[in-house]
C-alpha cells in the first residue's frame, strides 16, 4: 500500500488537497488578459497551486523560479530552455533567427537537459527583450502562453535595473498572462504596492492562507481511514491542532503518521512517534542552522517556541522589530494574525533543548 501524502516538491492530482475557491479564482484571471501576484509564506503551496490552475485551465505554460537566476543573462537563458522545453522547434526557429545576439543551444548528453547560452553583451537588457518577445510573438490573443515567475521578490537582488526593465517589456505585451509568486511579504507588498514601484498594480492581488480546517479534515480523514480505522478522527485533529492546517508540515507529519500506522502498528502514541521520527531526521540541520543566528535572534526563537511575551525589557521595541522582519524575509518567521515560527518541528526541536 502507498503513503498517500507528499511533501517537499510539487502537489499534484491526488497528492492535492482541494482550494476548490482559489482554483477557481486564477483560473478566472487566466480567463481574461489580467495578470495576477500571489503572496503566501514559504511552503503553503502556492506552487501547487498554480500549476493545478493552469492545467485546469488547460493552458501553455513556462515556469521560473527567480532565486536559481544569477544575472539578467542567466535569467534570459534559463526562461530561453523553459520555452524550448513546452514549444515546437519549427514554431521557434524563426524566432530565434530574428534575436540580436543569436544564442548555442546544446542537448546535454550526460543529463538530457537543454543548455542555452548567450555570448556576453554589453546591453544584457537586449537578451531579455529578445526572449521575450519570442514568448509574446509565439501566441495570439486566442492562444495566450501563461508565465509563472516563483520567487518574484529576487528580481531587486539579481539586478538593480531588472525591476524596469521587465516593466517596460511586460506592459508592452498581449499574448501573455503572468502569474508572479512570492513568500516575502514585506519585499512583494512593496514592489506591488508601492505608487513609485515600476510594477505598482501590476496585476490582481491575491494572498493565500492557510488551508480551511474542514477542507483538510476530509482530506485526512480518507487517508487516515484504512491504516487507523477508528482511529482517524482523532487522530486528524490532533494533527491540525499540532500543525495549525499549515499545507506543507500537515503533509509532512501525516506522511510519518501513515508509515508508523501502516509499519509499527504496535505504537500507541502515534503523533508522539512520527514526530520523534521527524526530529531524528533533522536534528543535524536544525543544528547548523540554530548555530547560524545571533544572539538575538536566538532569544527571539526561543521565547516563540515557548509562546511567550517578547516584550519583557531584555531588548529594545526596536530591535526585537527589527529581529522580527530579518526572521520573516529568511523564512524561519511567519506573520499571520500573530509572529510564529514557521517550521512546527523545528519549534518542537527547540523546546526539547529547553
């Protein structure tokens, strides 16, 4: 019998757990000629999400993830393969004849990956306009290619003049429907939101939440129901209650529950059990990055893994302000209607050093 829950990569076909609604409303973007941002923190499956949409929608996509790009001519390169990969040579061949710098494609023997490079340029800005307009004139308004950009805060890392530069090109465009993911808040708030940003209401403004708890409880319910028998109903809620209906750290700790049901039945306190087994998993990872904060930091993280006051005198309003946003744009901090530390078991980790 297979382990009916995934995590740690894409979420698909009975992998999924529902967002009937949400599917639903990308898709109604993808229907018209808008573009559509998408903010969560890291690991609620805002990827997943998309992808279910588009296929749905059975719609042409290309998919980048902005924090593997080093440079604008990397950038330029690597969507260059995304779209070699979905589209047929003969329809691209024209195209790519009309490109200033013309590019060497090669097919990696050793891996069978599709390497593109661009002679070095000057003016890298051209490599983009070039690409994309290859992207642009490849569809039709009856055909029109969706664009997924993962990670879309890393344009303001990867170059300072990349934020204008895909502005000018992308607003210029017809063909195309961009779908621009991020798990930064602050960064993806000010690059939409912001009046003197370049993309300022570039696109519909969606924020994905948790998922709903019934949603999820239905969800559980049916794959805990051959393993845990009369068990399952129980056990569902103590798994949201420990998870708070996080997508990714449910998947996680319901995938171990499964292997201990299914492989261990012996074991009474089965949460208990797959956690430790999790912990034991982790334990040199959480180490090195526990060894990676600063003192602050790691007063901060302890006082949230108790669920404590961090108001009590031992550092300035300011600095634990300031501690707060550096622990959010690293991931290890996520703001919902309360500061939370967003790996449950690295959370429980902490405790268990207490």
């Amino acid at each position: 019998m297979e382990n009916p829950f995934k995590f740690g990569s894409i979420v698909e076909n009975e992998f999924f757990t529902d967002r009937v609604k949400e599917v639903e409303y990308i898709c109604h973007y993808l229907n018209s000629r808008n573009h559509l941002v998408l903010i969560s923190p890291r690991r609620f499956g805002k990827s997943s999400l998309v992808l279910k949409a588009v296929k749905q929608a059975n719609r042409q996509y290309v998919r980048l993830n902005l924090q593997k790009i080093t440079s604008i001519s990397d950038f330029a390169e690597k969507l260059l393969a995304e779209v070699y990969h979905t589209h047929p040579w003969e329809k691209l061949k024209q195209q790519v004849m009309k490109f200033r710098i013309i590019p060497t494609i090669t097919n990696n023997q050793v891996t069978g990956a599709i390497e593109i490079g661009f002679q070095p340029t000057h003016d890298q800005r051209i490599l983009l306009e070039d690409v994309f307009a290859l992207m642009e004139n490849a569809h039709s308004e009856k055909d029109r290619l969706v664009v997924i950009l993962d990670e879309f805060q890393e344009i303001r890392a990867i170059s300072p003049i990349l934020e204008k530069t895909l502005r000018a090109i992308m607003q210029e465009q017809k063909h195309i429907n961009y779908i621009l993911l991020g798990s930064q808040e602050s960064m993806m708030t000010d690059i939409f939101e912001n009046v003197q940003s370049p993309f300022y209401h570039f696109g519909g403004l969606m924020r994905l939440q948790k998922l709903p708890r019934p949603e999820f409880e239905e969800y559980l319910q049916t794959r805990f129901e051959p393993v845990f028998h009369a068990k399952s109903a129980e056990l569902v809620q103590q798994v949201l209650d420990y998870t708070d209906c996080h997508p990714y750290y449910t998947q996680q700790l319901a995938f171990y529950m499964w292997q201990v049901g299914a492989y261990q039945p012996e074991k009474v306190a089965i949460m208990d059990a797959a956690i430790r087994d999790i912990l034991m998993t982790h334990d040199l990872g959480y180490e090195r990055i526990w060894l990676n904060f600063n003192r602050t930091d790691m007063w901060i993280l302890q006082r949230l893994a108790q669920k404590a006051e961090l108001q009590t005198g031992a550092y300035p309003t300011s600095t634990i302000y300031s501690a707060l946003k550096r622990l959010q744009r690293s991931g290890h901090v996520i703001y919902t209607d309360h500061y939370e530390i967003e790996d449950p078991f690295f959370r429980e980790w902490l405790l268990s050093r207490q």
